[in-house]
C-alpha cells in the first residue's frame, strides 16, 4: 500500500500588532461576540493606536463598545447596524452623535439581515431570500439595501437584502490551538457565519491549547482552523467586556466608558498605555481576579 504523506500543520499564531496590520484602511471590518460579551477589545484598541481610518464596519448582531469605541476613535466611515447600545447602561453615545451629525453611513438593518447577509457571504451567494411574512416589513422604504423581488417557483414577493462579504473577521474565544480551532464556551452567535463568509479572520484567544486537547473532545470545537487565519494570544482580550466561561463583564468600567470624555478615554485608556498589558495593569490583578470569581 502506497503511503501519502501529509502536509504538516502550520502555525497560526501571531501577536495582536500583526493581526492589527492585516486591516487596511477602506477595508470592510467584521466583528463578533454580542452585547458586552465576547468583544475582541485588545484587538479594536490596537487598530485604534494604529490609526485606522475609513473602515465599512459591520456591527455584531447586537453591540456596543466595539464600535461605539471605533466610531468615537474616527475609525469609521460606514456602518452596518441592528443596535448599538450598552445595554441596560443606556445608548451608545458616540455612535449616537456620529450617527445624529451625519459623520458616518449608517446601514440601517436587522438581526436577519446581519444573519442572512452572512450566510450568503459564507455561501458565496448574492443573497438569501427572506422567510415568508417578511414581505409585509417596513424596512425597504428607510433601508434602500432592502429589495422587494419575486420568487420565480411561485411568483410570490419576497424581501432580500445583500451578501456581507468582510475582508476581516474579528471574533475572540476562550480557547483555540496553534492551528485555528476554536472552542467557545457559551453561544457562539454569529461568530462562526463571520469566520466563514471573510476572506480573513483572526481570532483573540485567552489561551492557546494543544491540538491534542482539541483532538480529545472535538465536539468542543465552534469553528475549525481551515477557517481562521490568524491565532493571537490575549489573556482578558475582552475586558471590559465578558468572556463567556472565563470572567464577567467589568461594570464600573463601562460606565466609566459611558461617561467619559472620548479624548480622554483614548488618552487615559488606548494611546496612554501602549499596549494591552499595560492597559490591564491600570486596573490591577486583584479586580481582574474578581471577574473571574463572579461569572
């Protein structure tokens, strides 16, 4: 019997500078995670410091701090959106004066047209048509993204809207190998209709497992490496927001984000420390620890 060698695995893993120069300024810029859960932070302050301009961001099915932050930072010209609020903190205040100011586009869509777009972005499709009922929504008169067109089977109306297509994807789990699987260790949301429909996706971990682990229980796995093209190591890579699994979302810091002035935010919080260690150190190893314990 002939005997095939097989390609060896390559590593993936990179640091959060060189996962931030993969986003090119004009870029379309995908991000995962929900709410104040599951954000890539460490990896949105660093495209922050590197000074991003004119990014087409397309907001998680419900978000906040990440784009509230990319918007405040003027990182964005366009944004593609369902809700963008801090939740039970109140609105998103520098997404709201942007949006208000007319500073950025503002796509203004639903959570199946955020699901359905990828889809058919992972599919390689123009589209995917909506189920029956969405014919009657309102969204095509504000949102001319929306299109009305007609089911050539059975000539009846229906709504579509178009493909989302990032050229990055940002997601951050709690675990992942060298190699790109990845394990969530609650609702993975959208974040694996991200890492399918972007030409790139990098993925911040809080740790960087054996393939071996991955390999003994691999129903685990929420998206597989052939996905993901960049793996970077980011202990806390999410605070202030959770990750799930691993630390609660850090309160009093969000809404000291809430009501901060934005240049002194970025002063004191992004530019001030350089890096994400030396973020993490200005609230210190017994908070951090604290989340941890309260999840």
């Amino acid at each position: 019997m002939e005997v095939i060698d097989t390609p060896k695995r390559v590593s993936k893993v990179g640091t959060l500078a060189q996962a931030a120069a993969l986003i090119a300024d004009g870029s379309t810029l995908a991000f995962g995670g929900i709410h104040s859960h599951n954000g890539p932070m460490a990896l949105i302050r660093e495209i922050v410091r590197r000074g991003a301009k004119g990014l087409k961001l397309i907001a998680n099915v419900s978000a906040g701090m990440p784009a509230d932050l990319l918007v405040g930072a003027g990182c964005v010209d366009t944004l593609t959106v369902c809700y963008v609020g801090l939740e039970h903190l109140g609105m998103a205040p520098r997404y709201r004066k942007a949006a208000e100011e007319k500073r950025i586009k503002v796509i203004d869509g639903d959570e199946i047209y955020y699901v359905l777009g990828l889809k058919a972005g992972a599919l390689g499709l123009p589209f995917v048509p909506y189920p029956p009922g969405h014919e009657a929504r309102d969204n095509p008169k504000y949102e001319p993204t929306y299109k009305r067109t007609t089911d050539p089977y059975t000539g009846r109306e229906i709504i579509v809207s178009p493909a989302i297509a990032p050229d990055v994807g940002i997601i951050h789990a709690a675990k992942c190998d060298p190699y790109g699987n990845v394990v969530h260790l609650g609702s993975v949301v959208a974040d694996d209709l991200i890492a399918k429909a972007s030409r790139r996706t990098i993925v911040t971990t809080e740790e960087i497992v054996t393939l071996e682990s991955i390999q003994a229980d691999p129903k685990r796995t929420s998206i597989p490496g052939h996905y993901i093209d960049m793996v970077v190591k980011v202990p806390y890579g999410a605070h202030p927001l959770s990750c799930h699994g691993v630390y609660n979302h850090d309160e009093p810091a969000l809404i000291d984000y809430r009501d901060a002035d934005i240049d002194t935010y970025l002063r004191d919080f992004v530019f001030g420390p350089g890096d994400h260690f030396a973020y993490l150190e200005k609230f210190g190893i017994e908070r951090l620890l604290h989340l941890r314990e309260s999840i």
